[in-house]
C-alpha cells in the first residue's frame, strides 16, 4: 500500500499519439493492478482511430455529447452515459458539432 502520495501517470493533456486520431487530447490518471483510468477530451470533428483492445473497456461521457462504434453498431451518446467496448472488438469515438470529455476505465 502507498503511504505517500504519487505522482499521475501523465497530468497533462496531450494529443493522442495514435495516426488517425484527430482533434482528441489525452491524460493518463492511473495505471496499477490491472486498472487503467483515463481522460479523452474531444474538440468538435474529433475522432478516435478504429481499433480493438485486449481488454474490455468502459466508457463514461461526462461532458459533451458524440457518437461510440462497436463494430458496425453506431450509438449516439450523451453525458451521463456509459458503455463497455468488449475485449477484441473493433471501437471508435467521435463528436459531430460539438465536444465531449470521456473517462476510460480499462480492466487490463
């Protein structure tokens, strides 16, 4: 158990290092123990690459509102929703006129 306080995995926000992602900035707040917790800010026409994970995902909007894929299913989405990506599926965000802030929970 940590007694002292640590230092956030990357505070700052950060465009995603991923080619295909547009106009979407990143930070990392966690990453121990098989969870990961992270923050995706979408500025209007931002979008996410599509791609599939090892691991499921869950998706929490807190602001905003955009669009989540899983596959070929598209789902318009809101603050104050969430949605799991199932490990190994093809996934994707993306905001229309609009911004969206989400959290990431990944159970990896």
């Amino acid at each position: 158990m940590t007694r002292e306080p640590q230092p956030v995995p990357r505070p700052d926000w950060s465009p995603l290092p991923h080619e295909g992602c547009v106009n979407v900035d990143g930070r990392v707040l966690l990453v121990r123990d098989g969870l990961g917790l992270a923050m995706l800010r979408f500025a209007p026409q931002g979008t996410t690459h599509e791609h599939a994970a090892p691991h499921d995902i869950d998706v929490i909007y807190l602001e905003g509102e955009g669009f989540i894929s899983i596959e070929d299913r598209v789902n318009a989405f809101a603050a104050g929703q969430w949605m799991t990506w199932p490990a190994g599926r093809v996934h994707r965000l993306w905001t229309a006129n609009r911004g969206m802030i989400t959290l990431m929970v990944e159970r990896m």
